[in-house]
C-alpha cells in the first residue's frame, strides 16, 4: 500500500533525524561569535562549514559571499517546473557570545540533550532555525519523488546579525540580481508558544537620534545667572514632556502620516491569543502597562508607532550640590515604526518639531543614526497562506498570527527586493536566545523540518507564475 504525501514526509524525517541532529551539533560546535574579534576565523569556518554542507545534500550552487566584515553563505536550487516561484530564505550563522562562566549548566559549544532538548549556543538563534531546511528539503523531494525542489529554492545566510547586519544592506544591493524572488521567508523568529503555533505578520521599523543642546559655552553660577539665561536641562525636560500628548500619542506633527491601522479582522486575530498580561509584565520586571489610549497591550507592542527615550543626561550628577547652570544637556530617542510610515519623513518631522520646541538661547543639534524601515505581509497573501497551510499540516493545530515589536535585517530585503516578507519559526520564548542555556525542543525542531517539507509544494500549487 503506498503511502500518502504526509506519511511519506514522517517517514523520511523519522529515517534522517539522527543524522540530521548529528550534522547540526557538529556546526554548533564552531563559536561563530561575530561581535568578538578573536573569533572571526571561526565565523569564516562556519560559513564554510555550511556552504559544504548545502552543496553535500544537494544544492547545485552554495557559495560564500564575502563582505567588509563576516562573511554570508548564498545557495540556490533550481526548480525545473517553468511556472514556480522563487523563494528566498533569510538566517544567519553568527551567534551570540556565551562562556560557562556566564551561568551554563554545561559548556555552550559542547551541545547536550537533555529531557529530548538541545542546549548549545545557536541552538534557535538561529542555526537550528536555518538547518531544519537541509532535511526539510529533502523530505519534500522524497515525499514528492521530485529531484528538484517545487520552487526555485535560494538561501542567505548571514554572518553579522548577532553584530547589528553593519554590512547586510550593501551585500544586498550588491547582488540584488542574484536574490530576485517572489517571496522572503525569515527563519529567524518563533512561535508564540508550544501549544499555539503562530505565524509572524509583520515587523516594526526603527529610527533612532540623538539631540543635545547648547546653552552658555560653560556651565556657569545659577546664584548669578539662574533666571536670567535660558537653562539646557530646563529645556530638555520641556522637549522630552511634549514628546507625547495626554492621551500618550506621539505630539510630533505628521508622526501618524501613512500609517497602516489594524483592521477588525487583524484586532480579531490577535485577541484570540492566549496573552496573559500579568505575565507578561513579570517577565519585563515591570508594575503597569502603559500606553496609546484605544488599542491593548500587544497592538501597542506590535501594531502602533512609538516615540521612547532611551537616555537623557545634563548637568551635575555627583554627590551632594553643585548650584549651577548646565552648558549642555541630550536626549536619546528611538521610534518604532509601523507598515505605511518613511523614515525620511520621520527624520525631518522630529527635526522640524525640535527646531519649534528649544527656545531662543539654546542651539541644538540632532544626529541620527542609519533607520529600518517596516515590513508587513497582508493576511491574505497567498504566500503567508502557504506558510500558515503546511503549520497547521505539521502541527494539526489552528494556526494564529502575530507580529514583532522589534526591528531586524528584513526590511532592507523586503525594500531592495521588493518582495513580501514571511515569517518561519519553531522557537519558543523558554528557548532562551542570548542567554545562558539556550536550547531548541527537538519535537519542535522537527515540526519545521515537517513544515518545510509541505510548504514548498504548497507555494508552487497556490502561487504558480503563468507559462
């Protein structure tokens, strides 16, 4: 009796997991920590460690593209269907830096099983996430008896995320002609929890600048002078106060313009998580959540634009007094940005509300720093309905959808290639990234493996390119 597609898919995976485990401790023993300058050859090495491996199983292109700092891997797998479409999948094989002195139970480049866990640093951030599509490509092939993939299959795997993508953007748009594609799938990312499967929506941009006034060409005598001249750290308190309204919208003039709201349906959907508020605020060591007035707590977090200060500083701040007038004062401030808004026309709105705000005597001056834009992909995109059909086939789960409050690398893929970005991940919040102890679950791990197996096809029937 022959098999059914899904059946045939467990079986391949239930045949490969041991040596797929083996192959991924094997690169989680390299210490691809790209923020430490010592471990640029291990960078290099892991890098080459995965080109080899892409090539090993299969992938007839896997090359290494070199940027001024750590280099990315690149693969490409043909299709031989004319009407496929192109995907293109984004991670990255940098890590964060991580020692058993940090708080390990065992060493962080030694990964151990533990109570069906995998512990090792880059266990889900992020090349337990990339690796999944090595078998889950395999699988698809096996299942479908093809001997290419249903789509035009590429990889970029980077090797600076964990150190701020410096050089992402310009790889990029370097070989923006090799990277045309349809879609974007970033499996760098997690799910909401191991019992409610999720699928990311959308990400939020980022701008952030710093502005610092100027007053007297030194700090001077406030018995002499206070009340006479205009105060830098008076007016910096006056800047930061008007920053939002009282209703805790952001007051910049033109702030909101462009922005994307939520629709009924959108708001639906992310009521129907299980969100425990109380929860959430333990887990920010906080007391009260706080916010724009008409939206919840993860519509905030996810789905609205934020003016935050990250820092603000001016005058004396040693023990006892110093009665003076400050020279200077600064503030540091980021705004997240959601789909519709520009970061251009954020940088010349702050400026110009900062240039009505500081008073005549104070000079000021705004630096800010290289912007993200926003990138979120509609509900009803046949390739996010893919995504969402092969979870729910691998977890016979409904599948729920989320967005991120953060920022990353995405964007600049989603803006240079002019493709919708989708969200891919098994990870789980007890997954630890950054931290001491970080593990993938193994059953989770292989629900991606599944999902991919049945995602590539899906795309290629839901989503074909006419002849």
């Amino acid at each position: 009796m022959s098999q059914t597609p899904d059946s045939a898919v467990h079986t391949y995976i239930d045949q490969h997991a041991a040596a797929f485990l083996d192959d991924l401790a094997e690169w989680l023993r390299i210490p691809s920590v790209s923020a430490q300058p010592h471990h640029a050859p291990d960078v290099r090495r892991s890098a080459d460690w995965l080109a080899g491996k892409l090539k090993e199983i299969g992938f007839p292109t896997a090359e290494i593209w070199q940027t001024h700092g750590a280099p990315a891997v690149y693969a490409e797998w043909p299709s031989d269907d004319p009407t496929a479409p192109t995907v293109l999948v984004y991670g990255h094989h940098d890590v964060q830096p991580a020692a058993r002195e940090d708080g390990w139970d065992s060493e962080p480049f030694e990964p151990v099983v533990r109570e069906n866990r995998l512990y090792a640093r880059g266990a889900a951030d992020d090349k337990g996430q990339v690796f999944f599509h090595t078998l889950g490509v395999r699988a698809h092939l096996a299942a479908a008896g093809r001997t290419t993939p249903a789509v035009n299959l590429k990889l970029l795997i980077e090797g600076e995320e964990e150190s701020g993508s410096p050089h992402f953007r310009a790889l990029v748009q370097e070989h923006a002609h090799r990277l045309t594609t349809d879609a974007v799938i970033v499996s760098d990312t997690g799910m909401w929890s191991e019992d409610t499967p999720t699928v990311c929506t959308g990400m939020r941009g980022l701008a952030e600048c710093e502005i610092r006034l100027h007053g007297p060409d030194q700090d001077i005598h406030s018995g002499s002078f206070g009340g006479a001249v205009p105060n830098p750290a008076t007016a910096v308190a006056r800047l930061v106060a008007a920053l939002h309204d009282e209703h805790a919208r952001v007051a910049i003039p033109g702030f909101y313009d462009g922005v994307v709201d939520l629709t009924d349906r959108e708001r639906a959907l992310l009521a129907e998580l299980p969100f425990d508020e109380q929860q959430w605020l333990r887990t920010a060591k906080s007391y009260a959540t706080q916010g724009e007035a008409g939206y919840t707590t993860l519509e905030r977090i996810w789905a609205r634009p934020t003016a935050e200060v990250n820092g603000i500083g001016s005058g004396y701040q040693g023990p006892g007094s110093k009665t003076i007038i400050p020279s200077t004062a600064m503030v540091k401030l980021s705004f997240r940005l959601v789909a519709g808004q520009d970061p251009d026309h954020i940088e010349k709105a702050v400026r110009a509300w900062a240039s009505d705000q500081v008073p005549a005597g104070i000079r000021h001056d705004i630096t800010f720093s290289a912007a993200t834009r926003p990138c979120l992909t509609p509900l009803d995109h046949p390739a996010l309905q893919s995504v969402a059909r092969a979870m729910n086939r691998a977890f016979g789960k409904p599948v729920r959808y989320t967005r991120e409050g953060g920022s990353g690398p995405a964007a600049d893929l989603q803006e240079i290639l002019g493709a919708p970005v989708l969200f891919l991940g098994i990870s789980v919040p007890s997954d630890g990234w950054h931290a001491p102890n970080e593990k993938v679950e193994l059953d989770l791990l292989l629900k991606g493996v599944e999902t991919t197996a049945y995602l590539w096809g899906d795309l290629a029937e839901h989503w074909r390119h006419e002849p």
